[in-house]
C-alpha cells in the first residue's frame, strides 16, 4: 500500500502529527465520517509512522519495523475486523485484542490496534474494549474507525478523541476521481453525487454494476408507481444485486423526491438526471408516507448485520410497501 494520506486528510494528518511531536497523542482515537473518505488508510500510515524506527513524521519505509508492516507481521499491531464482510465484530475478536494490548510491545516501544469499523462491535464487545478505554495499559494507542458513530455507545466515544473526516469540496473530488479512474466512459458526476461526495466510494461504484442497478431499480419503481408492473416479478429481477447497495439506491430515491416535493423542484437532487421523473411521481406521494418509508429503510439497513432477514421477502416488502403509498 501507498502510504501517502489523501488531499482531503491533510488537516487532520496535521493535527495528529503535532500531538504525536508534542508527546500528547491520546490512547485512544475515534476517526468518524462516511464511507470512502480512506479512514482506515489514514490509521494505517498513522500506525506504520507511529511504529516506524526512525521516529519521524512518516515512515521511512527501510527499518525493520518498517519491513515487519510491510509483509504484516508486526508483533505489536493488531487489525480487529469482522470475520466476514457485513457481520459484527465478536465479543472473543476483541478479548483477544484486550489481551494483545495487555502484553508487553515486543519491539520496546508501542502497541498499537485496529477496530474497523467500530460501530460492527455488538454490544458485549464493546462492553469488553470500555475497561480497556477506560484504564489503557502504557504505550498503547487505539483507533477505532467509524462510518455510523452514532451507532457507537457514549461510553466508548466519551473515552476516545474524536477526528472528523468531511468530504472533498466537489472541484478536489472530481480532480481526483477523474486522475484515478480506469474507467473514461462513466459520468463521474453522478458517481460523486451516490457517494455522497467520497470519492473512494465513487471509484469502487465505478468497478461495480451501481449505474446499471440505479437505471433497473428507478425504472422499475416508476412503473410500479404507475401500476404498470408487478412488486412480486420486479422483486425476483433485483435478487442478483448486493441488497446494501439496493437499500442506499432506495433511500437516495426517497430522498430526492422528499426534497422535490419540499422545495417543488428548486433543490439540488442527488439523481438530478431525473427529474422530470420526479415531477411525475411527486404528486402520487403525502409526504407522510415518503418520510415513513424513509425510516422503515433506514431501520431495514441498520439491521442488516444484527439479524438473519429474508432477502427475497425484504426486497418483496419494500416494493409492495412502494405500490401501497402511491396515490394514483
């Protein structure tokens, strides 16, 4: 991995680097922000600078400590995340880190762990990291990483030093995402606008089949909307697709027609290549019924990595549910 933060991060690199100068680096750091603002990039080349020899501002890349990181064997380093994308991070994963940050550094100098992200702990295992938070054994640092801190218990974000991570201005994201993307024949604007501005998250929904589920899924919504087709047959269509990135297409939808109805047409959408889409559909939906949806959505999402949910009876609800508060 490179080991050069991104432009966005510069603040907080900065910020970081003179508490570590002025031996005031807390034990415990909570980097919060969206999805694909490279948070856990930055506590990596935090770490590796941290745990470098040469003791500098950033590793110098030919120490031993330097080569241990490189091939990841560093004996005092220690990433926590789940076993599988998408499940929690498990009350035994984070014992066993408790217990890695007890023992003494085997290079003499600090210890330092991973938890990403943060808000996979359930509680339990977050039950067992506040003791350490709360007595931190000498020459450790923490790093919790977190896209939902919200999520996290006040307990454990009291006993951290928060960092917030804030997206690029849109002139910086679009430079960069247009100098890192293989592929030339995306709207990278659109891209920016479903990563919410991270442009991280763009280049990976460049490389994945979003723009094609977004143009299914939308199509699909407005011929429900019409009663023009079937939730149960629309519903099988969608199954192949990963159903975090279908629940976040969802929500971005009932959001943008949310602030079309709100503002009748005059605010920014974040798909504003339909809006005469949205000037059909507008008047079909109370405003009651597109906020209840929005926060069965938001709930449904939250609990993808809590509970086993049926994904074709899910996908199922959410389209009939769609059918149901259409007004025509």
């Amino acid at each position: 991995m490179t080991l050069d933060i991104f432009p966005w991060q510069t603040q907080q690199w900065q910020n970081v680097i003179a508490c570590k100068q002025e031996n005031r680096l807390p034990h415990a750091l909570l980097f919060a922000g969206i999805q694909g603002l490279g948070k856990k990039h930055f506590a990596l080349c935090l770490a590796h600078t941290l745990l470098c020899n040469a003791g500098a501002n950033a590793p110098c890349g030919q120490c031993h400590a330097c080569h241990l990181l490189r091939v990841q064997s560093h004996p005092d380093f220690l990433v926590v995340e789940p076993e599988k994308s998408g499940q929690m991070i498990k009350v035994d994963q984070v014992r066993e880190a408790v217990q890695f940050m007890n023992e003494t550094a085997l290079q003499g100098g600090l210890r330092i762990i991973i938890i990403n992200p943060a808000n996979a702990m359930n509680i339990n295992a977050a039950n067992a990291l506040l003791k350490t938070l709360e007595e931190p054994a000498p020459n450790i640092v923490i790093m919790l990483i977190s896209d939902q801190s919200l999520r996290l218990p006040a307990t454990i974000v009291s006993r951290c030093q928060k960092i917030i991570f804030h997206k690029p201005d849109t002139e910086m994201a679009l430079t960069w995402v247009q100098s890192h993307l293989q592929k030339k024949d995306v709207d990278i604007r659109i891209l920016l606008n479903l990563a919410n501005g991270a442009p991280l998250k763009a280049i990976q929904f460049a490389d994945s089949d979003i723009l094609l589920l977004r143009q299914t899924l939308y199509q699909g919504l407005t011929l429900l909307a019409r009663r023009q087709s079937d939730p149960l047959k629309f519903a099988a269509e969608l199954q192949e697709y990963d159903v975090q990135t279908l629940l976040n297409l969802l929500i971005n939808w009932l959001q943008d027609l949310l602030r079309f109805k709100l503002t009748e047409g005059q605010a920014e959408l974040i798909n504003d290549d339909y809006q005469r889409v949205f000037v059909e559909l507008t008047p079909l939906f109370s405003y009651i019924n597109i906020i209840s949806f929005l926060d069965h959505l938001k709930e449904t999402y939250a609990s993808l990595t809590t509970l086993n949910l049926n994904r074709q009876l899910m996908i199922e609800a959410l389209l009939i549910r769609w059918v149901q508060y259409a007004t025509c």
